[in-house]
C-alpha cells in the first residue's frame, strides 16, 4: 500500500471519529432547551400585602348591621367577624385588633355614612363593608334603593380616598325563604357593580343562604340562648357564622385582580 493510501486511510477514520464525538453534544443543547422554564411571578394577596406592611398590629374595622354585631352566633367570640380577625392573625402572623362599628336594624344610609369618620378615625387596615339586609326591607320606599345606591358609593369614596385599607364588600343576608328575597337581590346587585367597577372583593351571602335552609334560624325546634338574643328565622345561627368566616378567609386568599 502506498504512503498516500495509508493518509488517505487515517483521514477518513479521523472524520467518522470527529463525526461521532459531536452528537452527544446536539443532545445536551437540545436538554438545556427543553428544561429552561421561567418561573411565574408571585401572585399578590390580601394576605401577602398585609404580611408585606411594616406594622406589628394590624386593625380590622368591620361596618354594618346585625350580622356584624354577630346576631345569632353561640358566642361573641363565635360570630363572623370576632373568626375573621383570628384568622387574619394567623394567616398574617401579627397581631389583629377588632375595632369597627356596627348596630342592629341600622342601614347604610342611617348608619353607615353618618359613622364613616370613626371608621376612618380607627386607621384600619382591613375592612369589611356589609349593609343591605335592613335597606332591602323597606319595600315600600321607592328612594330606598337610590339612597341606598348614593350611601354605599359615599362609604366607599371615603374609604378609599382617606385610607389605606382593603375593603371587602358583602352582600346582604336573608333566609331561603324570606319575605325580601327578591328585593334582597337587587340591593345586592349595587354591592357586586361597585365591587367590579373599583376592582374590590365582594362576599356574596347569597351563595350561602339563596339554596341552604340550615344556615338561618334556630337549628332545634326549641329556641336557644344565644349571645345577643334568642333564635330567629332571620339571622344567621352558627352554622351560618361559620360559613361567612370561611367565605372571608377564601378571598384574602385570592389572587388580587
């Protein structure tokens, strides 16, 4: 064999050898590729901001009526507001003070707009805004709803303009079968329009009492004692509460819109 035939030779086993040795580099890149994924950004939440806020104690100011006052919970300590607050505490880790202002039979238009200062006066960090229940009751009063209308967009002007706080709107309270029904849920449209205008959370009762008849009234066919009365077939009985709690607690747990 010639020198230029073994040349020849030696080349062509250098190109196959050359050849081979870089595909396995092709696979590692083609790797890289498939496994390079961004991740998602942190959602933010109600919980997340108030983590996020340089305050040790936090005030949670709940404003409405008898539901808020905690009518037919077993205990002060077992209505909906009194849960919410420890919940707040332990989602956040700090300390929650409730303050608020709230009053049996009272409206948003009566009650409501008139003590917006001393809710605003307490600096809170949190509030919750449910009227309704009594405003929706005044069947007869055509200007009840427009009044109704008017005071809820003022409570919330304030709020909003002269605090830091996040709002949470609720919707009004009603048995399954109670006599305002109907006029309860065009209340409650005014409540879920602003809540979608001013991108803030609302907590519709209805999902709780429109299709559950356990969630009212006494739950024995003997009346009870409970704190702040006895049973109705109005009022939220503890059940009730709980359910409320647990629809607050579902929403400072979501993603802010």
């Amino acid at each position: 064999m010639t020198l230029l035939g073994v040349l020849l030779i030696i080349s062509g086993c250098n190109s196959q050898s050359s050849k081979s040795k870089s595909k396995p580099r092709a696979n590692k890149t083609e790797h890289k590729t498939k496994t390079n994924k961004k991740s998602d950004p942190q959602k933010k939440t109600i919980v997340s901001e108030l983590k996020d806020s340089k305050k040790n104690t936090l005030t949670y100011s709940p404003l409405g009526d008898s539901l808020s006052v905690g009518l037919l919970a077993d205990t002060k300590t077992d209505r909906f507001t009194s849960q919410f607050a420890r919940t707040l505490q332990k989602e956040t880790g700090k300390t929650v003070k409730e303050a608020g202002a709230s009053q049996i039979g009272k409206t948003a238009t009566n009650f409501g707009l008139p003590v917006i200062q001393a809710i605003i006066d307490q600096d809170p960090d949190i509030v919750t805004v449910e009227f309704g229940t009594n405003d929706a009751a005044d069947v007869n009063n055509p200007q009840a709803l427009p009044k109704y209308r008017s005071s809820i967009k003022q409570i919330l002007d304030q709020l909003q303009s002269q605090t830091h706080a996040k709002i949470i709107l609720m919707t009004s309270w009603s048995p399954k079968d109670g006599p305002y029904v109907d006029n309860a849920l065009r209340f409650d449209k005014v409540i879920l329009d602003e809540g979608k205008s001013r991108h803030l959370p609302v907590v519709n009762l209805a999902d709780i009492w429109q299709n559950d008849s356990q969630v009212t009234g006494s739950t024995s066919q003997e009346s009870r004692n409970t704190w702040g009365g006895r049973h109705d077939n109005l009022h939220p009985n503890q059940l009730g509460h709980d359910k409320i709690a647990q629809a607050l607690k579902k929403v400072i747990n979501q993603k802010i819109k």
